[in-house]
C-alpha cells in the first residue's frame, strides 16, 4: 500500500488482516491502550477464518502513566490459555515513561515488509468492530516499515513483561472505582449499582424440575466426540434481545468472583450462549473446578444443589468488561 494513503475505513481487515494475506506473519504494536479482547478477536479472525499463523508482540504506552486496571491485566494474562499455542507476548512501559503512539509493523521471515501508523489504540473500539463504534472515526496510513520496526523497538526497551510477578512495583495496577465487591451477593461500597441480569445454569420449563442440560448448557460436551468438558452459558430469549451483552461475535471480558478471567462472546443461533471463544472446554472447566467435580463430569441438578446456587449474575462494568458473581444462595431453585 503506497505510504501516502490515508485509510479511513475498514481499518480492521486493511491494517490487521490483509498484510498477513500477502505473506506476513508477525505483528509487532505500539499502542497506548490496549483490550485482551481485541488480542483474542484478532487471533480469531485470523486462525479460524484465514488460517493464518499470526504472532503478535504487544507494546502498551500509557501504563506508565495512567497506570493499568487490574481487570485489563487479568484478561492480558489470560490470553495464552485462550489462543493455544499460538505466540503472544506483551510489555508495558513502567511509570515515568508513557507512549501515546499506535504504529502496526508487520513482519515476513525476511524482516519488516509492512507499517501502519495512526490514531487507532489496538481495541476493538479503535478498529471498528465494537458495536459503539457508528460515529467513531479513526485513521490509519502506511509508513516505512524499516522506519516504523526501529522505532517499536526502540519504544519497547525498558518495559516490563505483563507476566512479571513484580509487575506491581512498577505500574500503578487500580480497580475500576465501580466493581463490586462479589465475595457477597450483591454490590457494595460503590455509589451507583452497575446493571446486572441473572442467567440460569437449569432447564427453566417447569416440567423440568431444575435440571441441568443434558446435551447443552454446562454439559454442552457431553456426547461422543466432543471434549465432555466444552460448556457455554444460557442466555434466556429476553435477556438476549436487551442488549445487555455486546453484539453477537464481538469479543468481551469476564472477571469472576474468585479472580478468574476469560474472553468471552455471544454465539448460537439466537444468541442464546455465553462462549471462550477460542475454546469452550475453558469454561466448562471453570464450572467444574468451582463445583469441586473432576474434569469431563457430567454436571447434575444434585452437583448445583450441593454448592448452593444454579445460577449467574452477570454485572455490567462497560461495554467491555463484565463481572460474574456464582454464590451459594443466589439461584432461582436453591
């Protein structure tokens, strides 16, 4: 793409997609915000729909100044249990420095071939895939990629790994001021209440009595062929039609109650699941280990019971961020 061309749309599929149609494979980012959703979207796109092999080495730049939320450094640092075996590194500046550049270098097994330098941080909103982004504009254009490598390079060098058990010592790591305290039921010590809905893990007809799916649901698994630990959510019909969650396929962030992290999205036919997108067995998993089963239990109405609770609420922090609360004694049938 010629350097002096500014592009004003589509920027997802022209600056993270269609160079690594024409050859490249590693990404290399400065960006002075950054979401682990946009992370887990990206390799999506890239893995199940193109089958492309992308690497992607991650600069944030303003965490040295403002800081990082403790909820964008739990979902950072759940994202290689999310995208298998694919690479994914990811840096910080460290207070006292601070970066408000975004610059997309893209490199083949020959060195860097292309280069993007423009407005959008490495977000879903600043590329156009959340469905907040109708009178967003942003702007990217293509830059010397020799020119744009030295300068990722030179931008990254003293940062500190996202990985880092130190990394508190040299980022200011904050809670979001209106997370609720989930160890109990309800949010407290917050001056507004976030909006919340309550998804339950049960068949919810009557005849039914409380069960869980046999074949969907947390036993989504369970039949021949199928990892038995795969599991989603249930989204109840009117729930999914509100517009409480992101638009099917965006990417969004879970923290539970007990400090875990996913990305998550909305998927199914009616938009009737809560999925890990890259692999739903993560979930699954989660379930189980919270309900103190063996991994590949079948889940039971008994299982629920014993733990005190057959359902979520899910807490709405942004459009981005979701918080689950799974309590004993907050259910529909406990």
């Amino acid at each position: 793409m010629p350097a002096s061309q500014l592009i004003t749309n589509n920027l997802f599929e022209k600056v993270l997609i269609e160079p690594a149609k024409r050859g490249s494979h590693e990404l290399f980012i400065v960006s002075g915000y950054a979401s682990a959703s946009m992370v887990t979207k990206h390799f999506e796109v890239a893995s199940k729909d193109l089958s492309i092999d992308l690497a992607i080495d991650l600069h944030i730049g303003m965490s040295g100044r403002d800081g990082l939320s403790r909820n964008t450094l739990l979902g950072l640092q759940s994202i290689p249990r999310q995208i298998g075996n694919r690479s994914f590194n990811c840096s910080l500046n460290v207070r006292g420095k601070s970066n408000h550049s975004k610059i997309y270098v893209w490199c083949d097994d020959k060195g860097p071939k292309e280069a993007y330098l423009g407005s959008s941080n490495y977000t879903q909103l600043g590329f156009g895939i959340s469905a907040s982004t109708s009178s967003h504009q942003e702007v990217c254009m293509a830059i010397d990629p020799i020119v744009g490598f030295d300068y990722v390079v030179a931008s990254s060098k003293g940062g500190i790994s996202y990985r880092s058990p130190d990394i508190s010592n040299f980022i200011d790591i904050f809670d979001e001021q209106l997370a609720p305290n989930l160890t109990v039921n309800e949010p407290s010590n917050t001056e507004k209440t976030l909006p919340f809905v309550d998804l339950p893990l049960i068949m919810s007809r009557p005849s039914d009595q409380g069960e869980v799916h046999k074949r969907s649901g947390l036993n989504w698994g369970q039949r021949e062929g199928r990892n038995p630990d795969q599991a989603y959510i249930p989204v109840p019909s009117t729930i999914a039609k509100s517009e409480f969650f992101p638009k099917k396929g965006e990417h969004f962030q879970v923290i539970t109650d007990d400090g875990e992290a996913f990305i998550c999205t909305i998927a199914q036919e009616n938009n009737k699941a809560i999925e890990t997108p890259n692999n739903n067995a993560i979930l699954g998993k989660y379930f189980r280990q919270r309900l103190k089963l063996p991994s590949g239990t079948f889940i039971e109405k008994k299982h629920l019971q014993a733990f005190g609770s057959d359902s979520v609420r899910i807490y709405k922090e942004s459009d981005d961020c979701y918080r689950l609360s799974f309590q004993p004694d907050q259910g529909t049938n406990s």
